[in-house]
C-alpha cells in the first residue's frame, strides 16, 4: 500500500499479518533451550496459519468454505494461546508476551463472532 491510500478502517489481513510478525520476532529472542526452540517452531506455524486461513476465508468458494476457514482460523488463535503461554521468555520479553496473549485472544474472539454471524 502507497502513503497516499488510506487504510481501511477495520483489516483484519493486515491485522493477523502483523500478528504473525510480532510472534516471529518474539520466537526469535526467545532463549534457545530445547523447549523454547520447539515451542517456537509450533507458535510459528500457528501464528501463522490465523492470517494464512483468513486468506483462504476471503476467497472462499462458498459460504461452508467460508466458514470452515473462519473456523480454522479460530482454532489456529486458540493454539497460539496455548503455546504462547508455555514460552519461557526472558523478563524483558514478558510484556510482549502478555499482549501476544492479548491480541490472539482478540483474534479468536473476533473469528469466533464471525462464525456467529454466519449461523444467522
């Protein structure tokens, strides 16, 4: 996007984007004892995976696609939390790790209204 296009109000690709950035810079300074390093590698790919489904939710085929990737999307969210908060970070990095929980919450909470939404 150029300086001179606004961005939208509300993007939730550019949000679980940003997300996944910050969890791949949070993994990166995490300690390198074995749990970290294999917990990182799950966070990583769940992280990831929220935007990557929200991707696919966009240009879904139908509205059963739609929401299946919504879904998995939620369930991805769900499963950053958890490896989240088995991450042992160092005490400067607790902070990012509490508003990592906090935005992947958000993520599940939104995606969770969404399929909501979709059974009306």
């Amino acid at each position: 996007m150029d300086e001179t296009q606004k961005p939208k109000a509300y993007d939730l690709g550019e949000r679980t984007f940003l997300f996944a950035k910050r969890v791949l810079a949070y993994v990166n300074k995490l300690s390198r004892i074995v749990t970290n390093i294999e917990i990182g590698r799950q966070l990583v790919r769940s992280a990831g995976s929220i935007g990557a489904n929200y991707i696919e939710a966009e240009e879904a085929l139908s509205r059963k696609d739609f929401v299946m990737r919504i879904k998995i999307s939620r369930k991805e969210a769900k499963e950053s939390i958890y490896w989240l908060r088995l991450s042992a970070p160092e005490e400067e990095q607790i902070k990012e790790k509490e508003e990592l929980l906090q935005e992947a919450t958000e993520l599940m909470k939104i995606f969770g209204s969404i399929v909501e939404k979709c059974k009306k």
